[in-house]
C-alpha cells in the first residue's frame, strides 16, 4: 500500500511539472544574436500571464502590410520594470528591438530589456527591477 502511494505521488509530481518545465523554453525559439528593430501600429496589447503579446501591423519594403508578434515579459515583471497594462494603445506607432523567431515566422521576443519607443517618446523599461513592488 506504501508503495502504491509513492508510486502514485511521484507519478502525480511529474504530470504537474512537466508544464513548467515546458514553458521555459523561450530562449531556443529566439536568435538571440539579432536583435532587430521592427516599427510598425499597435493591433494589440495582452497583459496575460505567463507572458504579455503586443500585435503590431508592419509594412514591409513593397508598402504590404503584415502583422508582426512580441512576446513579452510577465505583467509581474514588467509591473516592477514600470510599465502599465495601458503601456500599449491601438494606434500607437511602436519602434521595438526584439530577438526575432529561428524560423523566420514574424514573431520577436522582448523578454528581459529592449528599447521601445512608443509615439515617438522612449519608453524602454528600467533595467533594475525592485524589489517589494
């Protein structure tokens, strides 16, 4: 009966961490050596956990327009880095340096700092983060 009961416990411990584990892996989708800046209209902004998404309209050198996605940091974090879930509106003219996708979708990440210029104004995030907030 001891048995089974560890047996079922160990079973039940690894069913619920393999989702976190599952999460973290953010860094090997990003090419971390290109940071990129993409300029484009706010569609979008998402302030969900585990990660906030901005959606952006970008046109590309021909004038097509096409959307472009940011993940982002969690709203904990960009909480305390002194961003706002109204940091973003739809309409506003963004400039973001983010890590774009490996596989060449249009997809970015800003996770940690990057610089964001939002309507022109610098709005890149603090770099420390305090903590108690």
């Amino acid at each position: 009966m001891r048995n089974q009961i560890l047996t079922l416990a160990s079973f039940f411990l690894i069913v619920v961490s393999v989702p976190v584990f599952a999460h973290h892996g953010t860094g090997i989708a990003y090419d971390q050596s290109k940071a990129t800046v993409i300029s484009g209209i706010v569609t979008e902004f998402s302030w969900t956990n585990p990660h906030a998404h901005l959606l952006l309209n970008v046109k590309d050198t021909s004038g097509k327009v096409s959307q472009y996605a940011v993940e982002m940091n969690s709203p904990g974090v960009m909480i305390r880095q002194g961003w706002t879930k109204r940091q973003f509106k739809i309409g506003d003219e963004v400039q973001i340096t983010v890590y774009p996708a490996k596989v060449g979708t249009p997809v970015g990440s800003c996770i940690g700092t990057c610089k964001v210029i939002i309507n022109g104004k610098d709005n890149t995030p603090r770099t420390e983060v305090r903590e108690g907030l």
